[in-house]
C-alpha cells in the first residue's frame, strides 16, 4: 500500500528546504550541476562587475539582473533541496529505530547470549528474538516460528508470520517480535541492511544518477559549451560593426541561451521518482532498475498469489465407479479434518456447505497420515479404514489394480476435464477403492484481466510462469487474459526464457520470493523479490517489494514510465521555452547596431533593458513554478508509444513555446510600469 504523501509545501518542508538551497551553493556541490554551477559563476562575476565595473548601464539595472541570476540558482539548489526534504522525516524515524536495535547473541551452547549493540554483529552471528524485541539485523530465521509487526518497514499494521525453511523465513532489522521467539542468522554486514538502504534512498543523500540521466546531462553540459563559445564570438561581431555590447548583456544572453530550467530539476526529478518508489512501498537498489522498469516490453508474472489468489478452493466433488457424491464428500471431509492448508479447509467448508456432513472432529481413535513430498498423499486411518487423498497419480499407484480399473479410467477422463478446466484434481480412495476428485479451482484475481489490457495498451507483452500442467495453464491463461505462459517450469526454462527475450532486444521485468527465482531475478533488466522472500532472492533482484504482493510489479512498470515522462516533458518544455526568450533578448541586444532586427520584437517589448530584465526574470521564477510537477510527476495514462509522444509534445512542446511569450509579456508590462528598467 503506498503511503501518505505529505503536502509539497508544509513549513517543516519549505523551511529546511531554503536554509539547505544555500548550503547547496558550495562550489563542491554545485559542480555536480554543470549547467547550475556555470549560472553560479556567471551571476558572481556580474556581482563583481557591478562593484568594479563600468559599463554604461545603470547600476539599478545590473543589480536587477544580479539579484534575479542569484534567485536562479537558488531556485535549483531548492528544487533538489525540497525533492530531498520529503524524506528527511522519513529517514528520521527510521534512524531512530536503528539506534534503539539491541541482540542478544547467542553462545556456542546455543542457550546463553550476550547483550551487545547490533552494530556489533557480524555475517554468521545467532541472535535470539523473544516476544516485543525488534530484529536487531536483517537475516533469515533458522529455528522458530513467530508473528512480526513490519509496520517501521512497510506501514502495514497487520503482523506476519516469519519461520524457519520455505519462502518467509527471511526477517528485516528493525520490525518488532509480537509473539513467541524465533531464532534468526545475521545475513547482512553493519550498515549494509535495508534500514541503512532506505535511509539513505528516502534522503536521495547517495543517490547515483540513472543511465538516461548522465546522458541528459552530458547532452546540458554539451550545449552550454556551445552556447559559452557562441556568446564568446559577439563581441567581435559587435566591434566588426562598429559598436560593443555590455558584459552584463552577454551575461544575460549566455543565461537564457543555456539550458537552465530543466538543469535546475533534473535532480530533482530523480529524486522525486526515486522517493514515489519508496512511498509504495519498494525499495530500489539502482536507478538503472527504475528506468528499466519504465521501458519493459515483457513482464513475467508467477501464477499463484499474483495472477490468482494464491489459495486454491474446492469448488466440486465428482465421482466415479458407482460411489455416490455424498459419499465421496464424506470421504474427503474426514481425510481433511486435520488439513491445515487454505486447500483442505476449503474441502470441509464445502462438504458441510452443499452436502450437509456434520462430522466435526476426528475420532479419538484416528491416526492421521500428514502429507509429504514423496508420497504426494495424506489422509486418516479411522474405524479400521483408510482414506486418502492426494494427487491422482499416486492414490491410482496406492490403490488397487494400480489405475487399470474401470474407475481409474473414468477417474482419469474427470481428472482430465478439471485439469483443461484450469483446475487442480485431487484423487479420494477409501481402503483402496477409487471415490473420485475433488476440484480445486484457481481463482483468478479480480481486474487482473483488465489490468492486463492496459500493458497490452502500453506494448507490453504479460507471461505467466507457472508448473502446472499445460492444459491447465492455457485455461488460467484463457481466463486472466495473459499474452503467452510457461508451463512446468523450472527455474532453468525461467532463465532460459529471459534470456531469448534479451537476444530478441528486449527488456524483461519478473517478480520471485524463492531462492529457485534468484537465477532469474538476476537475470532479468527489472527483478522485484518479496520481502517476505529468501535472503538468496532478496540480493538477486534489483527492487525489493516491502509489502511482498506480487502484482506490485505492475504499478512499479507505471513508475518507471512516469519517471521518464517526467524527466521527457519537462525536457520538451525547457528547450521550447528558450525560443521564446531568444525572440526576447536577441533583438534588444542588437537593434541598436542593426536596427532591422526590430522587427522580431514579435511580443511588443517596451526597451531593450526592459526586454532583457524580462527574460531573466522569467527564466529564474519558472524554475519554482515547476517544481510541484517535477515532485509529484506528470500524470501517465497506458496507450501506446505513439499518441503517449503526441500527447506530450502538444502540451509540454507547444505549451513550453507559447508559455514564455506571454509571461515575459505580462512581466515586461510589470517591469515598465514600476519603472525598474
């Protein structure tokens, strides 16, 4: 669930936001920012001027156009300032869980144990959790079985259960025991776990910029060198036609020629994209992985718990060789009464419900058979009768005439049409004597059909990954509305499907919980492990999903395409904006020595200096003015590719070209009537 998103301008945001914006103008920061730091050393060279210089123009005039080149930086250095204040609270809070984590280490002898500070543990390290401790580290419970409150983590009030062996026996530094004990293996170096990787995500402190984001960046840098070189030249034009131009003209000139706007928040988007990322709760350990995410053209997705509920239900008895279906509903009542599983309580439930058996307990003398792998059956010896169930090949192996009967054959035709039904059979036999099956349906998530259409809007192609049998995978299939899927698979046809995919040129996104899925969530460009996963999964995959729902994967794929929507519109908006500010500048600095040029005052400005004043002013106040849109990033619709870039380049193209005329326009009406130029 994603959490609570704070206003973007709170007090407790915007003031440490303005105190930090000028911390940010050290050079040492700065220069992280080329295109922020030029503008930088551009508006402290023309506060020198104005001290030393004189150049012809007023000193209002240049203390106007230094104090609005100052607010341009300042606006940047408050962008990235603000995008990373909404996750100072955040990380404070969980810093102070951090400090508060004590472990009780246990000895050799496996029963005494050592108070110490959990940064003190080691990889390898023992530690026992008992009822109300916080997890000192994070680990994989290897004895004990306990409820934990993984609220601190993933803001979910309702606890867990974390256990030895399996898919949930891996815990995190920081959530709460609530009940019994549990004793975990320390899995993760001081500093290294999930507390310190949030903490440092949420602030954006340590965040290294994404592939798209360095190529940006150069391509900024790349134009301001050139814009710094052209600039460079008008002086000698200017001397060739008999005139000069002020510095603090060029000045203004090289500020709205570069880039400016959308160098002052590309940080910010990162950062924004990075922390809407945490705010639902997944943690990314690269932003390569976000970016990824956003470009996805296949998207595996495991059946059980992602496409269907995960637990299958009863949903029909069928019998067989002259037994009645009451009869088998009995049978299978009683082989069930001492099944915990979501599965066999479903047996019983229905068994009471549609055939009205009212046994409620096992008799004293019962001994129950528990199931296990190699038998594949489980059941109850009862009264001097043995019932089973369990899958169909093995209770025709376990019953009599080993399946050459005329019931196994009617057996198998029913188990058949289950099995093309999307469902899973389970085979009843009492002392040996086939009953029937019981028909186990996979409920298919609501919405996920839908769900499903609109990745196939946004050109993405869904897999399910699943070991059922193919007939039953195509009905699942059929049902939930996937592209393709991969039946009986093994974690070796998952990794071999990944990669034929990548040869093909695409990008593969997949979500897993079991260390059989760490092959592939390595593999994979986007792989997203459960929280509640194994440590093996957790470290394979390059997102971590703290709330552990499977279907995550989906909203983390519309993430991704917002983060480059985001960083693309407000790209398209910057560099159409500046030809409106051209059309400003460009002519008040040339008309007087090429008086054609006024022609292209196309806005009607009212003096070369209030034309210039205008543009800068202008330049700086759009910066803030996008800040909301840069955080909270642009809305995103699924369609496909091509009216997605229609869409953007109308609004954010013909918007960033129309926007600056009139805002310099009304600004220079501004200008000119409070005199100021």
């Amino acid at each position: 669930m994603a959490k609570q998103t704070k206003s973007l301008f709170t007090a407790d945001l915007v003031l440490p936001a303005i105190s930090a914006s000028f911390l940010k103008l050290n050079p040492a920061q700065l220069v992280r920012n080329p295109v922020m730091f030029v503008t930088a050393a551009v508006a402290a060279l023309m506060t020198l001027l104005l001290v030393i210089g004189h150049d012809g123009l007023g000193t209002g005039f240049k203390v106007q156009l230094v104090i609005w080149l100052w607010l341009t930086v300042l606006f940047g250095t408050f962008a990235e300032a603000l995008a990373e204040g909404r996750g100072k609270a955040q990380a404070a809070s969980l810093r102070a869980a951090k400090a508060e984590l004590t472990a009780k280490r246990l000895k050799r002898d496996g029963r005494e144990y050592d108070e110490m500070a959990a940064s003190q543990l080691k990889i390898g390290d023992v530690v026992l959790v008992e009822t109300n401790d916080l997890i000192p580290s994070d680990g994989e419970v290897i004895a004990g079985v306990a409820s934990v409150n993984e609220a601190a983590i993933t803001g979910e009030s309702a606890p867990v259960i974390r256990e030895a062996g399996g898919d949930r026996s891996a815990v995190t530094a920081g959530t709460r025991v609530i009940s019994d004990e549990i004793r975990v293996k320390v899995t993760v170096e001081p500093g290294k776990g999930f507390l310190d990787r949030m903490i440092a995500l949420v602030e954006g402190a340590e965040r290294q910029k994404t592939p798209n984001e360095i190529a940006l960046t150069l391509l900024l840098v790349g134009l301001t060198i050139i814009f710094l070189i052209a600039v460079a030249t008008i002086p000698g034009f200017a001397r060739y036609a008999g005139g000069s131009i002020p510095v603090a003209i060029l000045a203004a000139l090289l500020i709205t020629l570069i880039p400016t706007t959308i160098a002052a928040l590309l940080s910010a988007i990162g950062i924004a994209g990075m922390d809407r990322l945490v705010r639902f709760n997944v943690l990314a350990k690269s932003g390569r992985a976000v970016e990824a995410a956003g470009d996805i053209d296949v998207l595996l997705l495991d059946k059980t718990g992602t496409i269907t509920i995960g637990d299958r239900q009863a949903s029909e008895f069928r019998a067989v060789g002259g037994a009645s279906t009451a009869e088998l509903a009995e049978a299978a009542l009683l082989a069930s009464l001492a099944d915990e599983t979501p599965e066999g309580r479903s047996i019983v439930v229905l068994a009471r419900e549609a055939f009205h058996v009212t046994t409620a307990q096992l008799p004293d003398d019962a001994e129950v058979i528990p199931f296990t792998a190699q038998t594949r059956i489980s059941g109850v010896k009862t009264g001097g009768a043995l019932i089973q169930k369990g899958a169909v090949d093995s209770i025709l192996r376990a019953s009599d005439g080993s399946g050459a009967t005329a019931a196994a054959t009617e057996l198998r035709r029913i188990t058949d049409e289950i099995a093309r039904a999307g469902g899973t059979p389970l085979a009843v036999a009492r002392d040996g004597r086939l009953l029937g099956a019981i028909f186990l349906k996979d409920v298919v998530k609501a919405g996920i059909r839908e769900r499903f259409g609109e990745l196939r809007t946004m050109g993405i192609r869904t897999v399910m990954i699943t070991g059922d049998n193919p007939l039953t995978a195509a009905a699942i299939a059929a049902e939930a509305g996937v592209d393709d899927f991969l039946a009986q698979a093994t974690p070796e046809d998952k990794l071999a499907l990944i990669r034929k995919e990548q040869q093909g040129g695409k990008l593969v996104a997949m979500c897993g919980d079991g260390t059989n899925d760490a092959p592939a969530l390595a593999q994979a460009d986007v792989g997203v492990a459960m929280n509640t996963g194994t440590q093996a999964a957790r470290e394979a995959g390059n997102m971590v999903d703290l709330d552990s729902d499977p279907t995550k994967l989906i909203e983390v794929v519309g993430l991704g395409k917002q983060l480059l929507m985001t960083r693309g519109a407000l790209t398209t908006f910057s560099v159409a904006n500046d030809v409106a500010k051209y059309f400003a500048i460009i002519p008040a600095m040339f008309v007087a020595l090429y008086p054609g040029l006024g022609v292209l005052n196309v806005m009607g400005l009212a003096s070369p200096q209030s034309a210039i004043l205008s543009a800068i002013i202008f330049n700086a106040i759009i910066i803030p003015l996008l800040v909301p849109l840069a955080l909270k990033g642009v809305a995103y619709r699924p369609m496909a590719a091509g009216p997605l870039l229609a869409r953007n380049l109308a609004v954010y193209g013909l918007g960033g070209l129309l926007a600056p005329f009139v805002g310099i326009k009304i600004i220079d009406v501004v200008v000119g009537g409070l005199g100021l130029a």
